[in-house]
C-alpha cells in the first residue's frame, strides 16, 4: 500500500538514493570521452531519429554507444535477455533464439499490436516494469527504449548489468536496418541479424519494384486519428520510397502534427493510410467515409482510403517491411 515499506524495501532504500545521486553526478560530468574509455562519449545531435549508432570491434569484449551517450561493454554472447519497449520485443525476437528472452514489454503479449505475442505466450517471458525483478531474473543484457525511466537504468547499471538504450522513434528505413545490426552485435548473434537485415531489404526493394517506370506519384495522407506524419518520420520516408508524395509533409508538417478535416479537405489527398485496432478496419473505414470533410477527398471519391490493423501499420521495427510490402500492393497492384 502507498506509504507502507516493507522491511526489505527499508534497507534497500539507501541504496537506492545513493544510485539516483550517482547517477545525477554522472549526468554532471565530462561527457566527451572516446569510445572505451570512461563512461560517456561524444552526445549524438537532439532530435528524433537516430543520430549515430557506434560500435566496435566484433571480439569481445564488445562496446557500443547508446542514445545516452553510454559506452555499453558487452564481455561475452548474451544469453539472457531483457526488453522492455514494444518495439525492441520486435527487433530482439527477430534475431535471437526465443528462449534466450527472458523479459518483455506488456505490449507483447497483446495480440492487437504485436507481431511477436505467439513467441511471448508460448514462452512466457516476465513483463520487464519492476527493475528489482528484473535483476533478480540475472540477466546478461537489457535493451530499453530511450524513452525509459532514467532511475531504472542507473539501477541497473549499478549492479554492473549492460544496459543500451536504443532510439525508438526512427525518420528512415536505414535506420530500422541499422537497429537490426546493432541489436545482433549486442546479443552476439550477428549471422542472424545479417539474415533478416537481407530479409528486410529484400522485401523493401520488391515493394518499390511494384512501381511501373515513369508511373504517377501518388499524393498520400498518413492519418493517425488526430495527427499526420509529417517529414523526419518513417512514414515519410516509406511513402518517398515508393514513388509517393506525403500530403502531410508537402503541408509543411515536420514530426507528428494535429490535424482536421479542414486541413484535410484542402490537401485533397489522393490516398488516405490510416489504422485500427484488431478487427475494426470496417468500423474505422465508415467513421472515416462518413466524416463530412473527409468525404470530399480524392481519397474518399476513389474508394482509396486503406485501414491496416496496428500490428501492420504501427511497428518501427523489422516488421515495418509488412506495412511497406501491403501499401505498394495497394498503390499499385
């Protein structure tokens, strides 16, 4: 209950402070040292995306910088695994042996979002929230999104288990691939991700293959409910793959913007790409042909309003290629 520490809780709880103040000292410190010595390197640029992604050598050990700037060293092959990003479940199922998974995000095990909640369910990894728990798993290395709590991660650290925090919210397919090969390097399965680096890209340039030469370049609108894809997304970057113009970044969009119907309907988009939940593509497809300023589209006249269930439409991860391959067969056939 709130308010109420166990005794074990009450021991801990010096430890625990001493770590946060560590790690705030830390934060205060010289942060350009190079690769391999020290604890911090060279800050990558703001923004979204991925600005760098260093790593080493390919014997052990093995050093990588993460979105923090952290140099992680990795002593030998993990074989004890933890996620704790719906994204990076994704990219780590991908290359790595099931059972070597020890921990995941809640997200993977729901099947709405998902592309991996068969391999959760049949293996039934622990759901990586509590940072006690999961140590007392003893993993070899954690992967997190560098979104996550910054006090989870200096615990962790502080018990010397490898930490990388990767970036999460990617603006180009490269980057998608790039995390691929870095999360093999950190897992020590390399072969593997080289295979689905291959399988990515062959699936990626099938799909711009769809396009016939000197063919039209369709004006399309990523929607997502209220807001649209602007430029420096990966929905920007797939839809310039495939010979498309995204509506929302020729509107002046940078990022993830609000938008209405108003916008829209000025745009006129040619396509419309939107998402819902697991079975709801119909019920989402309606709402959208019956809203009175998206009804006036070229979109909406054309029947070229395309509904993709999140686990198509949604992942930034190995996954990304079925939202590519489905939107070229729409595009083109």
């Amino acid at each position: 209950m709130p308010g109420d520490l166990s005794s074990g809780m009450k021991s801990w709880l010096p430890t625990l402070v001493l770590v946060i103040l560590a790690g705030t000292l830390a934060a205060a410190v010289d942060r350009f040292a190079p690769l391999g010595d020290g604890n911090r390197a060279a800050r990558p640029g703001d923004g979204y995306g991925i600005a760098a992604i260093r790593t080493s050598a390919a014997q052990y050990p093995r050093e990588a910088i993460d979105s923090d700037s952290f140099v992680v060293r990795v002593a030998r092959p993990a074989r004890r695994i933890v996620s704790q990003q719906w994204s990076i479940d994704e990219y780590v199922y991908s290359v790595v042996p099931p059972e070597r998974v020890i921990a995941v995000s809640e997200s993977a095990y729901d099947e709405r979002f998902s592309n991996v909640y068969e391999l959760a369910r049949r293996y039934h990894p622990a759901i990586a929230t509590d940072p006690e728990r999961v140590l007392r798993l003893d993993p070899d290395l954690l992967i997190v999104s560098n979104s996550s709590r910054a006090d989870f991660c200096a615990i962790v650290r502080s018990a010397n288990v490898p930490i990388y925090r990767a970036f999460t919210l990617f603006t180009t397919l490269e980057e998608v691939a790039e995390t691929i090969r870095v999360t093999g390097y950190l897992t020590g399965e390399d072969e593997s991700a080289r295979r689905q680096i291959d399988l990515f890209w062959s699936d990626i340039n099938r799909a711009k293959a769809r396009r016939p030469v000197n063919a039209h370049h369709p004006h399309i609108l990523g929607f997502g409910g209220t807001y649209s894809y602007g430029a420096e997304t990966l929905f920007d970057d797939i839809v310039q793959t495939l010979g498309g113009i995204n509506v929302g970044a020729e509107g002046g969009l940078k990022g993830y913007n609000e938008v209405n119907s108003e916008q829209i309907v000025r745009w006129n988009p040619e396509w419309i790409v939107t998402s819902a939940d697991k079975g709801e593509t119909k019920q989402v497809l309606a709402r959208l042909m019956a809203d009175p300023g998206i009804s006036l589209t070229q979109a909406a006249r054309n029947g070229h309003i395309l509904v993709y269930e999140q686990h198509i439409f949604s992942p930034m991860s190995p996954f990304t290629r079925l939202f590519v391959t489905a939107l070229a067969e729409a595009l083109y056939g």
